[in-house]
C-alpha cells in the first residue's frame, strides 16, 4: 500500500473497512497544499491532482489506498480517515507530511480465516451446513477427477476469466464460503480475492485436499 501502513493487523468481526484516496505533501509545503485544497473546491478531481502532485507512491493509482481497517495506518491518518464523512476531503498531518485525503464508501469488514481438514470434516457431517455454506474447489478438471469432496462447485483457477466476473452472481458474498485446492496455496490466492470482492466470511483449507486425504479421510485418493 505505502509507509502509511502500521504493522498492526487490528481490526475485529463487525468493524467497518473504508475505501479511500489521498495526496501527501511535504510539512514544509502548506502553500502546496492550500493551493490543491482550493482546486479541490473549485471542483477538481482529487485523483487527478494526487498524481500530478503527490509524494506518495500511490500516486500512481490516483492516490488511491484501497480497503482499510483500523490498525493498519498511522494513528492520525488513521483518526481523520474514520471520522471524515463520506467523500468529503479532510486534511491531516502525519509523520510523513501533510495528506488531503477522501473516503470513498465504507463496508462491514471481511474476515480471511484459515482451517483445518479435521474442523471441515467435522462440519460436512452437518446437512445444515452443507445446504448453507458455499464450498469452492479451484484445482484443474483432471485434478478433481482423481480426488474430490461432496459439495464443492469446481472453479478451476486457470479459467479465472471465465468466472472470475461473474463470482458474485454465482455465489453470496454474505455467507460463509470456503475454498479448497490440492496443497492450499491456490486456494489461499483466491480466498484473499474473494476477500477483496467484499465477501464477509472466507476460510481457506489448509492442506487442501491432500491433507484432508492423508489426516483424516484415507478413503479420498491422493496424487
């Protein structure tokens, strides 16, 4: 993202993630910075500005920082980002200088969470579970041919393009959706994708199927 980030993860179940944009100026350039808070208000863009006159490596993205959660940014960033309206363009001094920055929309923060073969072999034991949870599986046809769970709707990762767009539609971002592949590293790739999408709850099989086969279920075939 940029130095605005702490090393605090933070956050926590039903906290908000806010999208936002930003500028930085050096602390020594408040005539700079007057200078944009007045084109801001004569209507221009602040994206546009951002990459015409920020310091921050994010002007490359129009100054844009993506989704955050509280713990991730510096304190004073951090203070004036959750408590600015939305779109409206605050300013704020922090340790790297002087910032304008705008918050675009907020949402209810997502959760990334990992587990176990043994806990999902426990919960697809459960009709209730089978019927609600939403069970993505995102190794290759062959793959899935040699080795596969009940349940799981194959999304192969290679053909990403071809579903990739139409993720929401086929699944709900509001309810608990878990992804599998062979090993877990694929499957992590898209969980976290899942999890920029705005879907609320993701949990990645660590393992994958091999470790689902080889600690819990020996009946399931490994390769």
């Amino acid at each position: 993202m940029s130095a605005l980030c702490s090393t605090n993860s933070g956050g926590g179940e039903g906290a908000r993630e806010i999208l936002v944009q930003h500028l930085l100026v050096k602390e020594d350039d408040q005539k700079l910075l007057l200078e944009l808070q007045q084109k801001i208000s004569a209507g221009e863009d602040l994206s546009d500005l951002a990459v015409e006159y920020s310091i921050c490596p994010s002007k490359e993205s129009g100054g844009m920082l993506g989704w955050v959660r509280k713990g991730q940014m510096v304190p004073e960033f951090e203070e004036a980002a959750f408590s600015a309206p939305l779109n409206k363009v605050v300013r704020c001094k922090t340790k790297f200088g002087w910032h304008l920055l705008q918050v675009l929309s907020e949402r209810e923060e997502s959760v990334l969470q990992d587990i176990q073969p043994d806990e999902l072999h426990a919960k697809i034991q459960d009709p209730n579970f089978m019927e609600e949870a939403q069970l993505i599986d995102v190794r290759e046809p062959d793959e899935v041919a040699k080795a596969s769970l009940p349940g799981f709707k194959v999304l192969p990762l290679r053909q990403f393009g071809n579903w990739g767009p139409e993720i929401s539609t086929m699944f709900d971002p509001q309810k608990d959706t878990y992804v599998m592949c062979h090993h877990g590293m694929r499957s992590l790739q898209v969980a976290k994708w899942l999890q920029s999408q705005g879907f609320k709850k993701v949990y990645n099989i660590c393992g994958g199927i091999h470790e689902y086969a080889t600690k819990v279920d020996p009946s399931v075939p490994t390769y």
